[in-house]
C-alpha cells in the first residue's frame, strides 16, 4: 500500500501517493533545470505549477480522494517533457520543435476574461474581442454607440467589468485567446511578455515621457478610433444612398431617352426625331446624351458601390475608358447642338387667302375647336417652351394659332392664313411652312378653326406658327363662340 501525502501546489493543498508524488517532483526538477537560465524563469515555473494544479483539480473532480500516478503522467502529457524541449532546442529545425512542444492541438476551448494588456477602462472589450474573434475597435464602437444614443453603453460596461474576471496568470491570457496552455505556450507568451516590457522601458527611458502623457495618448488613440469608426459607418451610408441616388437617375435618365413620360415630363428622343432632319445627327445626338449623362452615372454608381462595401483602390481601366468616353459625348452633343440650332438660323413665311362663304353675311360666326375628340389617346412630349402631342400616332399636335381681328376694305368678311417657319435657309423655312395644312371649315354663317396643327411624323419641327387675319367690314358683326380667344 502506498503512503498518502499532503502536499501544497501554487496556493492549492492536494492529497497524493508517495509513487505519483515522487514522479510529479522529479518532473518539477527538470522543470527548474531547464529553465533556470532563462529570463523570467521562475514566473514560467510558477505558471506551469499554476497550470498543473488545475489540472490535477480537474481529476479530482470526479470525486477522487487523491492523485495516482496515472493522473501525473496524464498532466504531464498535456504540459509536455523538458527533456524533449532540450532535444528539440539541439535541433535547429523549427518544424521539429513545435510538434514536439506540443501535445497534440495547438488550439484549446476558450475561457471569457478581461483583457488587462490591451484596455481602455477594464480590459472588457478587448477580451470579448479575443473571446469572439473580433477586433475589439468594433465592440467599443458598439459600446460608444449605445452610450450616446441608447444611453445603456455605460452600465452594461460596468455589470460586464464586475461579472468577467481579470486574466491574471499566463495561462489564463493563453485560455483567453483560445491557446493550449501546456510549457511550450507558457514560455513563450513570458518571454513575449517580458520582450514588451523591456521595449516599453527603452522607450521610456528614452523618451522620459511622464505618465499622464500616455494616459492622454491613449484617451486620444480611442477617441481617434471612434471617429475613424464613425466616419467609416457615415461613408458607407453615404455610398449606399449615392448608388441609391444614381440608380433611379439612371432609370429617369434612360425613360427619357426612350420616351416613357411617365412619371417624368421631360422626353428626348421625340424631341430630337422631329428636330434633327439627318438620321446621322440624330444618332450623333442620342449618343452624346448617352455618354454625357449616363456615364457620369454609371461612374457614381461605381464610387457608390466602392463606399458602400469599402473597397480600396481604383480601376485605372474604368477610369480611363469612362473619362474618354465622358469627352467623347461632350464633343458630339456640342455637334449636335450647333445643328440644331442652324436649323433655326432663317426665316420664312407663306400666305394664304381663304374665300369664306359668309362672306356677304351679316354675321359671321366664329368658332376655335380643339382636337377633343382624339386626345385622350395622345402622348404629350415636353421639351422646354416646346410642346408636343401625339395625334392618332402618325403626326404631331402642335398648338401654335393665333387669330386677329382687323377691318376689310372690300366691305367682305375675309379670312387671311399665315404660317411662318424657320430653317437652314429661307427656302428651308417655306418648305416647312408648307408642311402644316390647318383644318378649316365653313358653313353658311361662320367659319370653325381649329386651335392647332398637325405636323407629320416624317416632317421636322421648324418653329411653325399659324396666324388667322379675319378681316371684318365696318357695320356688320362677328359672333365668337366657345374656344374662340
């Protein structure tokens, strides 16, 4: 029967057998050896012994009564033998030396622990970073958010400060990040840990930079990493109503193009078909408005994604090819422009007679009708003061009449047409002026004019304007009826 011993382990009093004992002792010697030269020895013993102690806890968990020697060698297989960290420390191949550190994984479940080397207040968004693999910027942004908007940032801070323990051993900032905790691990993060510290008193001694400077660094550095996280938050935002923006731009921007009027009033392509005569300026035109407004568009849409999703960097490609075509469309709606306007440049007029049956009346009704009976299947196209409608889909409506009063001298009602135009030369003008023929018709009493003219598809909007003379003689009289200005 073996001898039972009591035995204390950093703070913690276990009761073991004499055989398990004695190898648990040896195991701590070599421990010693090895790393008795090494900076920080004695804390990367006292976190081993730490280490073991829990896991010799953990067996007794179970309802054992005292540690065998199977539960020895267990701790010892998950910490790992000294005598083949100094085999491997022979060997110079760095792949050699961590499968032998290690026992198997080289990740282990994680453990929730304040975080006390990289902390603001507590150390608590830090180590809920490390808990849940994000960066800590994140969780306190979230806390920063809810404080000044939901007001609840600061007390669920301070609830979680009091609630999750302070990661004081070098084994629990291993458990922390997900580490195995075993001698290799150990050792490193002390060596890492005391690496910190030395730079951080060269810096110091350097620098001879007083405490509350790094305090005020530090409140600057977080204040910096808020307003960089905000200022990311509002360029996301920005960039989804951007490409928001610009989309439905580019949707009102094609139903103009193609001549949707709905829920715009704005129509190109009509406007252009019955304005350009060349069937080549006319394509010039559309593709100049093409590349001069949806380009720009697409481009905005481009930089509206690249905010929205914080992509980096530019596509010179794009750039270049949106840039070129961008001046490309420029230049051709110039051309097209200039054309237009030389369509316009000279005037011409033609005049008409018309003989009216209630002539030797004496009275003559007049009567100005609209096209009512029609319109309701019409389009309307507007394009500045221009506008025009669609009649029966083979002409336009255009509604540019004018009637005049003034006296006869033949002592006969008389009715005078005339229709003025304009064009690239005055016999252009007339020849357009002769496109329009305005409805007119008699009766024995009066005369019914109507309030516009029809222009055909295949004609060209020159500015036509039609102009009624009604010539009245002295002593007889002229009824206006209803739509009669």
């Amino acid at each position: 029967m073996n001898k039972i011993i009591t035995i204390n382990i950093s703070g913690i009093v276990f009761s073991i057998d004499e055989q398990a004992y004695d190898m648990l002792r040896q195991y701590i010697e070599r421990l010693r050896a090895h790393f008795k030269t090494t900076d920080g020895g004695n804390e990367i013993i006292n976190d081993i012994e730490g280490r073991i102690a829990e896991l010799l806890q953990s067996r007794l968990a179970s309802g054992k009564q005292f540690i065998d020697d199977n539960d020895v060698k267990e701790v010892m297989a998950v910490m790992g033998d000294p005598s083949q960290m100094n085999m491997d420390e022979e060997d110079s191949s760095s792949d050699n030396k961590q499968q032998a550190y290690s026992a198997g994984n080289s990740t282990a479940e994680k453990r929730l622990f304040r975080n006390p080397d990289d902390r603001v207040l507590g150390g608590v968004c830090s180590g809920l970073g490390a808990y849940f693999g994000i960066d800590s910027v994140w969780i306190r942004l979230g806390f920063a958010f809810a404080f000044f908007f939901a007001g609840s940032g600061l007390l669920l801070y301070i609830i979680l400060w009091a609630v999750i323990p302070e990661a004081k051993t070098v084994s629990e900032r291993l458990q922390m990040k997900g580490e195995r905790v075993d001698i290799n691990n150990i050792e490193k993060k002390i060596k890492d840990e005391f690496k910190v510290v030395e730079d951080k008193f060269k810096d110091f001694a350097s620098n001879n930079k007083p405490k509350a400077t790094n305090v005020v660094q530090k409140l600057v550095h977080v204040l910096a990493t808020i307003i960089i996280g905000f200022a990311q938050i509002l360029t996301r935002i920005l960039g989804f109503f951007i490409t928001l923006f610009c989309v439905g731009l580019f949707v009102v921007a094609v139903m103009v193009l193609l001549g949707v009027t709905w829920p715009v009033s704005f129509s190109l392509y009509p406007f252009f078909s019955v304005v350009i005569a060349s069937p080549v300026m006319l394509f010039l035109a559309i593709l100049g408005f093409v590349a001069l407004i949806i380009i720009p568009l697409v481009y905005m849409v481009y930089i509206g994604i690249k905010l929205l999703f914080n992509i980096s960097g530019s596509n010179k490609m794009f750039r270049n090819i949106s840039a070129s075509s961008f001046g490309i469309g420029i230049a051709l709606f110039l051309v097209s422009i200039i054309y237009m306007i030389s369509q316009f440049a000279h005037d011409g007029e033609v005049n008409k007679t018309i003989t009216l049956k209630a002539a030797d009346a004496d009275t003559l009704y007049v009567n100005v009708k609209a096209f009512s009976t029609e319109l309701n299947k019409r389009k309307v196209y507007h394009a500045g003061s221009i506008r025009l409608q669609v009649y029966n889909d083979d002409a336009f409506l255009i509604e540019h009449v004018d009637l005049k009063v003034t006296e006869s001298r033949n002592g006969k009602f008389g009715l005078v047409q005339n229709i003025v135009s304009q064009g690239s030369s005055v016999t252009d003008a007339e020849a357009a002026a002769k496109e329009i023929q305005p409805e007119i018709s008699q009766h024995d009493s009066g005369v019914v004019l109507q309030s516009g003219y029809l222009l055909p598809v295949t004609g060209k909007y020159r500015k036509q304007q039609v102009t009624y003379t009604l010539l009245v003689p002295k002593g007889k009289t002229v009824v206006f009826e209803d739509g009669a200005d």
